[in-house]
C-alpha cells in the first residue's frame, strides 16, 4: 500500500516523495507525509491546475488536525471505551491519536481512498487499529452510532459544508471541531474551547492567521 500511495503522490507532484516524519504537537506519533523538499515551482500548467482543483490533503498534516489530535491525547477521558469517527479524516492524525487515548472504536472517514489507505498504513506504523468509510451518510443512519463523538478538523471552513454540523449535533453525542479559518467564528451547539498556535507539515509559510487553531465542542446540556 505504501508503495501505490508513493506511485500516486507521483503521479500528482512529480519528484515528491513520502517519508515518516513526527508532527510538533504529536512527536511520538510518526505520520507518512510528503517530503519537505517536495518541488513547490515550475510544474507544468496542466499539473498545477489539477493540484488546484483536487490536492492530495492526505499527504500533509495540517495544523487544526495536529491541535485536535494533541487535545485528545491530553483528555483522553473525552474518548476512552468510545466510539469515535474522524471526519475528514485525512492523513489520520486524529483519528490515531483516539485509539491512543483509549478510544474503543475509531472510524476514520474521508471520501478520497487515498486517503484511508494513507490512515491504514499510518494506524499500522502507530500500532493502532481502525475501521474506514468513505460516506458519512451511511454512519447518520447506524443507530449504533448516535452514541458516538465525531470530530471534524479544517472541515466547516468551507461554509458548504456547514449545514452537516446540524446534522452531526442531532445524531451524534459529542462535536469536536478544530479550524484555521473561521476565526472564533460562532458554531451552533458549540463552545469555544481556546485557540492554539500550529503549523501544516511540511510547512507551507502560510500567513500567520492560518496558523491560530479555534477548538470548539459540544455545549454541555
């Protein structure tokens, strides 16, 4: 699977390659990302524009999922003997840092395959377990999962994708959301829980207000 997950990233960034690296915030949880010196200038138009349209978010940990990922692992009674699902789950960071606090049950769910499979091997390397979905809709419709926390990084800052944080507080029993671009912007049925200084891995000198993390979570009834 590595080797298909290296084979993509390729066919994407010609001349980038994967390698294990270890985020600030979680040094003891290594992660496959994609090389620092990955090339960042003169790719051909047609590739650029492609990267644009559908960029591998899988290959790079971004800082809300390393703020929320510390959060777990330092609250760890917030998910231990739980079912928890990652949303977005991306490269896997949160989603690993559950079954590491004690999580009974971690699903990590992301429409990109590469994605889960990128979330296998670095469950795998982190020697954790976890279940994969690739459609949010067939979790809303398990019962078994109203008693599970969902959390949601760098998801809600594209406002299309706001209306599922009302379906997620009716279904779920807990929210956990980390974002770098809403600003302490108000969510509904959430809390501000503080705000968190982070960087995407590898560092892409994004401006510093992409680097402040807003965590949120359920209002407590």
């Amino acid at each position: 699977m590595l080797d298909l997950l290296s084979q993509h990233l390729q066919s994407r960034i010609p001349g980038a390659i994967l390698s294990w690296q270890c985020p600030p915030q979680t040094p003891d949880l290594p992660l496959l990302l994609i090389s620092e010196d990955y090339p960042r200038e003169g790719l051909p138009y047609e590739v650029a524009q492609a990267l644009m349209d559908n960029p591998p978010y899988w290959c790079f940990c971004w800082a809300s999922g390393q703020v929320l990922a510390r959060y777990v692992l330092e609250h760890p009674e917030i998910v231990k003997d739980q079912t928890v699902i990652d949303f977005g789950a991306g490269c896997g960071i949160v989603a690993i840092a559950a079954a590491l606090a004690g999580a009974r049950r971690v699903v990590a769910c992301d429409l990109d395959p590469n994605a889960l499979a990128a979330c296998e091997v670095n469950a795998e390397r982190n020697g954790v377990n976890l279940e994969y979905s690739g459609d949010v809709s067939d979790l809303l419709v398990d019962a078994s999962m109203t008693s599970a926390i969902i959390t949601v990084a760098d998801v809600f800052y594209d406002r299309n994708n706001l209306p599922l944080l009302d379906k997620f507080n009716a279904f779920f029993k807990q929210v956990l959301v980390a974002d770098s671009r809403l600003k302490g912007m108000p969510l509904p049925g959430l809390r501000v829980l503080g705000v968190e200084a982070s960087h995407t891995v590898p560092d892409l000198d994004e401006s510093i207000e992409f680097n402040r993390v807003t965590l949120y979570r359920t209002v407590e009834p």
